[in-house]
C-alpha cells in the first residue's frame, strides 16, 4: 500500500460535503461574533446616554443651585414673601408649548437703557395674574 505523495494529497482532500459544513461553521463563527460586537456597541452607546443625562442632570441642579444662592445674596430675606413656585417655577410653569392663563417674558436691553431689544422670549406662565406679577418682580 505504497503510495506517491500527490496521490496521498489527492485521497486526503475533503468531499464537498465536508467542505460545505466548515464553510457553515465559519459563517455561523463569524455571524455570532459580528452580533457579540454590535451587542457591545449597543451597551456602550447606551451607557454613553446614561451617562450624558446624568451630567445634564447634575448640570441643571448646579446651575438651580448657584441661581438660588445668588438669588439670596442680591435680595435675601425679600424673597421669603414670593411663594416657592415663582421663584423657582416648575416645568409646568416652564413649559413654552402649553401656556397657562397668565404669559411672563424677559426682554434683553440694549446698551442703552431706553431703548429695547426687539426679542423677547418665554419665561414662564401662570394661572392667576397675582402670581404672574410676583414673578416678574
């Protein structure tokens, strides 16, 4: 049972079939790899999200807190008279899509004190006329 090397190479390759089954794990390989990657990716960017919010979040919280201490220093014990919703209005109050009865807006002046800019934007809303003008004070 002495045979050349050629035809040693040629008995010893792989039928078709065998061929297609490896060609199949392969595919599956790398099938499962590219959806353990794009897992990966998909917790990564979600953990980028939580993590921006969470920055944005302590962000706002920050800056309500510097307003309030500087609130307190430049009128101190005058604001204790305004009710804790007009000094800080909450996100109803806050909200420029669906208004309350009673609108606030902020003006910027100009350099000089008599004349205005022509923009004004949204501050805030209420529903009595009282509230709306303690705000504005």
């Amino acid at each position: 049972w002495d045979i050349c090397r050629t035809c040693f190479e040629i008995e010893s390759l792989p039928t078709v079939q065998e061929r297609d089954r490896e060609i199949a794990r392969q595919r599956y390989t790398l099938a499962k790899q590219d959806m353990e990657r794009e897992r990966e990716f998909q917790r990564q960017y979600e953990r980028q999200q939580e993590e921006e919010r969470i920055r944005r979040e302590w962000q706002r919280k920050e800056e309500e807190r510097r307003l309030e201490c500087r609130m307190n220093e430049l009128y101190g014990d005058e604001l204790e008279r305004f009710p804790a919703n007009v000094r800080n209005p909450t996100s109803m109050h806050k909200n420029k899509k669906v208004r309350l009865k009673y609108t606030v807006w902020t003006q910027e002046k100009s350099p000089k004190c008599y004349e205005l800019a022509e923009k004004r934007e949204f501050d805030s809303s209420f529903e009595t006329l009282e509230e709306a003008n303690l705000r504005v004070d």
